[in-house]
C-alpha cells in the first residue's frame, strides 16, 4: 500500500511547502502524479514567481509567463492556498 499520505514526519510528503512539496509531487508514484489532471479543471493561481494569473491544470505545472514550477498534493488538491513555488531556480527538466 501506498504511504504518501501519511503524516508521520511532519512538514514532508504531501504536507511539506515550497520546493519540497514539489519534488516529492514530481516524483511521486514514478511521476505519474504531477502530470494527472486535477479536478474541476484545475486551481486558479497567481504565480508566487511573477505574478502572472494560470491556472494550474495538473499536480506539477510551470508559470507560462516565467516557467516557475508550482505543485500541490493529492489530499490538499481543493485548497488553492496549498499550491506551493519551489522557487525562481528551480526548473523541470524537459523530456527527450
């Protein structure tokens, strides 16, 4: 059974924040986490990057103004305020 959602360290897994939160998103489940679709046609953000306005489509997404990466976790997926920035050096790396 899967365990990241489990609470036993606190600030990790899905309850981590910034750049931490993204990278276990990114890599949960062999990644296919951060590329499924939310719900309800995603989360309307402001990137804490730039400012521009998106909308957050899947679990792990790049600002389409500046290509900050944002994410959110599975158990917090309704929450807009949940959505965290891993930071203006940190960048997806593009597939092949």
């Amino acid at each position: 059974m899967c365990d990241c959602g489990s609470s036993r360290t606190p600030d990790a897994g899905p309850f981590a924040s910034g750049r931490a939160l993204v990278e276990f998103v990114l890599h949960a489940h062999g990644g296919s986490v951060a590329v499924a679709e939310l719900p309800d046609g995603g989360l309307k953000q402001t990137c804490q990057g730039c400012g521009t306005a998106f909308v957050l489509k899947t679990f792990v997404q790049s600002c389409p103004a500046c290509g900050g990466v944002h994410a959110v976790s599975p158990p917090r997926v309704n929450d807009p305020d949940a959505v965290q920035y891993a930071g203006k050096d940190f960048t997806l790396q593009q597939a092949a």
